[in-house]
C-alpha cells in the first residue's frame, strides 16, 4: 500500500478507542503505517464511514470512494415503522442520520446505494445488503488485544462465571434468567458481569437504567452471587483469569440482537475461555465449522448445559476454538481483508 494514501474516517471515537474503531480499520492502518485523516476526513483519496457516522452527509460531501463499515444488521432486522422512525429521530438528533429520511431503514438503503462498497461483519449480513451494493465484503473484529500474556490457570476448582458486555446487552439475561437464577442459587458458583454500573436508555434522552437494579429482578434469589465489575482491559484479562468457563446468552427472536456478529464469542475464546452460547445464525456457523455444537444452545437448554458444564466444555473445546482462531480469526488474516477490500475500491477510481 502507498505510504502517501490518504485515508479519511470518521469514527465513533475521536480518540480511536471505541472498540469499532481500534479493532477494525485502525489495525489495518497501523500495519500499513498510514495515519488515519480524522480532523478532515474529506481531505483524502478514501473515505471510510463508520457507524457512528451520519452516512449521507458525508457520502454527498466526498468526490471519492466511499466505504460504509456496517458492521450491525440494521437491514436484516426489519423493524416495524414506529421503531424505525424512533431510531433515526434519536440518532438524527445525536447527528448520526437525517431527519428528512424519515426511517434509519430508508437512510441506510440509500447510503449503500451511493457507496462505493459496504463492509459487513457476517455473511448473513451480506445477504441483507447485496440488493443495494455488489461490493459487500465480510470483515470481523480484531482480538489480538485480547491475548493473555500468561497462559490462564485451569483450576479445576475455580467456580467463577465470566459475561462481558455494554450495558444495554445485559436484557438478554432475561431470556434464561429463571434457569441461571436456579444454578447459582444452588451451587457455589459466582458470575461475573464486566459492564458499567449504568448505561442510556433511547440514546441517553429518557433518563439510565441501573445495572444492579435489573438484576436483582432478574436474579431474586442469587443477586449476592452477582459481580458488577467495570469493563476496563485489564479487568476483563484479570476476570477471564479467574473463571472457569463463559457464557453468551441472547434473545434470538430479537432481530437485531440475531444478527449479530461472532465478534463476542471469538473475543471470549482469544481470552482462553471455553464458552456455552446462544444458537443466533452466526454462532451456529462458527460452532458448526469449530466442532462445537454441543456449546450452541436453544432456549431450552441452559438448564441442563449449566448443571453439565464440565462434560460439555472440557479441555477438547479450548483446543478447537483455538484451531479455529488460527485458521480463520488471526489479525493477519484480517489485516488481509482489510487489503483487499481497499485496493479492491481503488481500482474503481
């Protein structure tokens, strides 16, 4: 790549910490030694949108390139019309669509109409936006943040459960509440929720929803044996540590929260952590090409995969996800789609 590209982004974060920021197209830029134009992001030979971009604003503004990195599944999810108004009213006032659009569905289809290529996180993903864009390439997050320094202690005598997550994923604990309320109440176990304390409802503009006072509805008989610990890096590794196995829980008959990337589960596997997960489509795809189905689990099967753990999750799964993290989820095989996607759209000029 030409050390005189110039690359504009507009991020989610100025900084670069967001997590869709430092995990996707910066690991590409630091590798190609290129400094990612964030102050004047027109001034450049490409422009990369994030999803904390208001798409059509920028797309009309730019002569060159544009790539939309989509990496949720808004187009999937099909909303019905009063909540898709809602979304792009709040985002219009936090600057992220436009009013005129009337619904955050219709200033998506537009944005990847006008685009020069759109990046996706899953092939399910793909499939949602091919009828508005040919150039739709599959890119997931970069983990390698994640990697323990020290191999992590496998205690068999370790009783510590691990989640991690922004808060307003913590709803899908409804979904198996009663079942994990049970488990914890009844074995020595403890869980661990690396979140925050509170976190927006509606985009901030109607008030916070307490962390602990959902789980203590949630949870009515185990909430003592629940750990709120800030979400920081060094928590998360420390945390990861000390457990013995992971858990994913989702709402798969919500549709968005259904196509979501395997972003969660790759990052849980780098840290060493086996993991029991819901069957949403992408988890099942990556189970099914990992080995391990037996950790993929419907509705009605965390029950019985809490009480049986340790058959279900033994030293042979650790040794399949990291195969697969091998193959198919190194940051070198990440970086080389970055590559292709970018040369890919340059040619295009």
């Amino acid at each position: 790549m030409s050390a005189n590209l110039r690359i504009g982004y507009v991020p989610y974060s100025a900084d670069l910490q967001h997590p869709g920021d430092r995990r996707r197209i910066q690991i590409w830029a630091e590798a190609n030694n290129l400094k990612l134009e964030t102050r004047h992001p027109l001034d450049s030979d490409l422009l990369i949108l994030s999803n904390g971009a208001n798409f059509n604003y920028w797309i009309k503004r730019t002569q060159k390139p544009v790539i939309l990195d989509l990496v949720d599944g808004y187009l999937g999810e099909r909303p019905n019309w009063a909540r898709d108004f809602v979304r792009n009213v709040v985002r219009s006032i936090n600057s992220k669509s436009n009013f005129l659009d009337i619904t955050y569905t219709r200033a998506l289809k537009k944005a990847c109409n006008a685009s020069t290529a759109v990046i996706v996180a899953t092939p399910e993903q793909r499939e949602n936006v091919l009828p508005f864009n040919k150039n739709v390439y599959v890119i997931l997050d970069d983990h390698s943040e994640l990697l323990q320094k020290v191999k992590r202690e496998t205690s068999s005598t370790k009783q510590e459960i691990f989640w991690e997550g922004f808060g307003y994923t913590l709803k899908h604990f409804k979904t198996i509440s009663r079942e994990l309320d049970g488990y914890l109440s009844n074995n020595q176990y403890v869980l661990n929720l690396l979140t925050t304390e509170s976190f927006a409802r509606w985009g901030g503009y109607l008030g916070r929803i307490e962390t602990s006072k959902l789980l203590k509805k949630w949870f009515p008989n185990s909430f003592q044996k629940i750990k709120i610990v800030p979400w920081t890096l060094e928590n998360v590794k420390s945390y990861a540590n000390k457990s013995e196995f992971a858990i994913i829980p989702i709402d798969t008959k919500d549709r968005f929260a259904n196509l979501k990337p395997e972003n969660k589960l790759l990052g849980l596997w780098t840290l060493g952590l086996p993991v029991l997960f819901s069957d949403t489509p992408a988890y099942k795809r990556v189970a099914l090409q990992a080995g391990l189905d037996s950790a993929c689990l419907t509705n009605n099967d965390w029950a019985f995969a809490l009480e049986n753990h340790e058959s279900l999750l033994g030293e042979k799964s650790s040794k399949l996800a990291s195969k697969y993290l091998s193959n198919f989820h190194s940051k070198e095989v990440l970086i080389e789609k970055w590559d292709k996607a970018i040369k890919e759209v340059l040619t295009k000029i």
